[in-house]
C-alpha cells in the first residue's frame, strides 16, 4: 500500500485560527510551539511546519487584526524544538528574495547538525516593495526575477553544503551567475542529510517548475479530489526533464480536518468553525481584498456591492493580491443571488479552505483515498486551534490510518529524508 506523508502546520497568524476560542494560546510562548510539536512527534509526523511573515501587513492604513502578535523568527524556533523532539523534522519558511544564500545556508545546516538531520527549508520568494521596504534592497526585484533568484540560491546553498566532503574536508567554494558572485570557504561540515530537504510552496507554472527542478516537497492548495490529481499528474511529468524520477518530489496539500463522533456531528462542528473564522469584521476585510474599496459602511448581512473592484487600489499592503478582482467579484455575486447570501455567508462559502470532515473513520478513509489515487502523497495538517488543534487528529485519525496500513506505526529512520523515502544527495564536491 502506498504510504501517507504527513506535517503539522504552525497555525501563525491567518484566517484559519479560531481566536475567540478559550482553548487558543499564544502565538509566541514556546510552550505552545513545544506542544504541537511534541503531537506531531507523538503521531509519526514526517515534519513540524512554520510559515514566516517579514513585515506586518497593513488594511486601509492600519495594522491588520490579524498579525498583531507578529511571527517569531523560524530558524530560532526550530532549533529550540530541535532540544525537546528526537525524530520529527523541522521545517522553516525562509525567503529567498531578502536572505544571502551563504548565511541562510550556514544557518540551515546548523539546524540539520543540531537535530540529527531533520532540517527542511521551505523556500519563497517575494517581489512586494511593500515588504522589501524593510530591507536595504526594498522591493528592487521585478516579479519576474523572483524565481530566477531562487533558483540560484537553491543551487548555490547546494554548492555550499557540498564544499565539504563527505569524509568531513573542507574546500574552497566560488558561484559566479546572474544574482550571487561569492567566494571563500564554508565553515559548516556536511550535515547528516548532505543536504537539508527543500519545500516549495507555490501554483503558477513558474512555481511548478521551479519545484520540479529543484524542490523535495511541494506545498499545495490543490485540495479536491479532481483538482488534486491533477496537478499531481502535471508537476510529476515535469520531473522527467530535470532527469528524476516521480518519488523524487512529494506533493502535499495544506488541509484542515474537521471531526466528530458521526459526519453530522462533523458537519455541525465544521460549520460553526466556519462562523468563527469569519466574523462580521473579517467578511468585510475578506470583501475589501478582493474589492480594493474602504467597505466599512457595509452591513456584513446585507448584500454585495452593487461596485465594480478598483484594480490600481492599494489598500491591502503585504497581502497576495487576488489575481483577478473582476472574475471573483462577479463570481461572489452570482453565489450570493443563487441562493440569497449575505457578504458574510458569501465569505463564509467562497473562501472554504478545503477540509475533511467527517467522523474518524471517514477521514481516515477519505485521507488513505486521496493518496491511493494519486491526489497526494501525503498532506500538511493546518489545525484552527493553537496548540491543541492536531490532539483529536493524533489521538482518533492516525491510529486508524495504522491499522489500514496506510501510515507508519514508528518512525523506521532518524532523518527527514529518511521518513520521506528520499535518498540523500550525491556529493558533487
């Protein structure tokens, strides 16, 4: 039977979390780091996931509500939780667009030191001004270069780590290319993995080739069953060009699972976390994204705009931006005449993150679907709750996945690339 993949998103700060919840805890305190780490860890997770914000975005002027506790650093985090777990590996979001690749590489291969080869590197990238003002080089980089970029850094960080020998030798390293001219020596030996895992996090077709030439993992949205496969089947025939193989990339989508003793029960719990997710504030910040207009007039359940999007706005600073404000206003406004929704329940409805919701024993079913057929290899769980939001899911989904055979019992290696069925890089000293 084929085998389930699965990582623990860090909620951070987002629309997903439950806020008001008396079960929520802090975004800062360590503890709540440690705890949902130690539940990955408990569960056989492949890996604990932390997302990165590099400047706090802004609405209408003004902080917006939901970064107000900011996002702690992730490296630093993860070699703290490098202490406190022994099998689990500790993956961060780093950007490629506002890092060097020989201090990010060095600090990257401490973290695999130090955790015995579990570390993992979700690279991005950003051309925002808005962000890049927070940083000498302040939004220089034109949108197209963005991946050419990271390219390169992926590459050099790679020469890098491959500048010791396996033997533990150090050698003398230069990169000369379009973005990075460097030279001197590393001063880290070759971790346990040769090289930390590399994560992709992106859609477009720049992002899908870039994962298919350079990534270990990608991070998906692709969340249906149809959509899934997809763009499972598009991103693994690309991998052939770059000379790997189809185990060479694992595709893993970011979920949310909703549970309860039945699936009515499931249904019920997953609509009211919805009603939560989306308070009367948060449908009119959701609305003034896609509309890019100060919407503060408008009653959350009364109907859309009756307003066309305005497409030069810049309301929303540090947020993607909606790709097409004129197509998703329109399609807004169809679902909300079709069945006589408010903004709120038209939020409600069209901003869903995919979700399994069921009892266990359907999500498990559901879970093991999925991968069986060839919608994923596996998937990155984003709880709505910090930091208990995976304890039901360890304690009553995982130990029915072990039972069906679909997901290991213990841990089999020590490595990231080990629980991933990668095999480690080939030295190209």
């Amino acid at each position: 039977m084929k085998q389930m993949h699965l990582a623990a998103h860090f909620p951070g700060v987002n629309s997903t979390t439950v806020w008001t919840d008396p079960r929520s805890r802090s975004q800062i305190d360590f503890s709540s780091f440690e705890h949902l780490a130690r539940t990955a860890e408990r569960g056989r997770f492949d890996f604990f996931f932390l997302a990165e914000g590099l400047r706090l975005r802004e609405h209408n002027g003004r902080i917006h509500d939901l970064d107000v506790v900011g996002r702690p650093e992730s490296l630093t985090v993860l070699n703290a939780l490098a202490a406190v777990t022994e099998r689990l590996g500790l993956a961060a979001t780093v950007n490629a667009t506002f890092n060097e690749p020989y201090e990010l590489a060095r600090r990257l291969a401490t973290l695999d030191h130090l955790s015995a080869g579990r570390a993992a590197w979700n690279v991005v990238t950003s051309s925002d001004a808005f962000t890049g003002e927070n940083f000498r080089r302040g939004g220089y980089l034109d949108r197209a270069d963005r991946y050419t970029r990271a390219a390169e850094f992926v590459a050099t960080a790679r020469e890098l780590w491959d500048s010791w020998t396996p033997d533990g030798t150090s050698r003398p390293f230069t990169h000369t290319g379009q973005h990075f001219e460097i030279s001197g020596e590393f001063t880290v030996p070759r971790s346990p993995q040769g090289h930390p895992v590399v994560i992709q996090a992106g859609d477009s077709g720049e992002g899908r080739e870039f994962a298919a030439s350079a990534a270990d993992v990608i991070f998906t949205r692709h969340g249906t069953l149809e959509a899934g496969r997809a763009f499972y089947a598009d991103v693994k025939a690309r991998l052939a060009t770059y000379g790997r193989q189809p185990d060479d990339l694992k595709i893993m989508p970011g979920v949310t699972v909703v549970l309860g003793d039945t699936d009515a029960e499931a249904q019920e719990n997953a609509a009211e976390i919805r009603r939560l997710q989306v308070s009367p504030q948060n449908a009119i910040l959701a609305l003034e994204q896609v509309w890019g207009r100060d919407l503060s007039s408008y009653d959350p359940d009364g109907p859309l705009p009756d307003i066309d999007p305005d497409l030069g706005s810049d309301l929303v600073q540090g947020r993607v931006r909606v790709a097409d404000p004129l197509a998703v206003a329109a399609k807004w406004r169809a679902l909300s005449e079709a069945k006589g929704l408010s903004i709120r329940r038209t939020v409600i409805e069209s901003t869903a993150r995919q979700s399994f919701i069921g009892s266990p024993e359907t999500v498990a079913a559901d879970l093991e679907k999925f991968v069986a057929t060839d919608a994923a290899d596996g998937f990155i769980l984003v709880p709505h709750l910090t930091p208990g939001g995976l304890d039901d899911f360890v304690d009553r989904v995982v130990p029915l996945l072990q039972e069906r055979g679909a997901f290991r019992s213990e841990y089999t290696g020590s490595t990231l690339r080990s629980h991933l069925g990668l095999a480690e890089p080939v030295w190209k000293g």
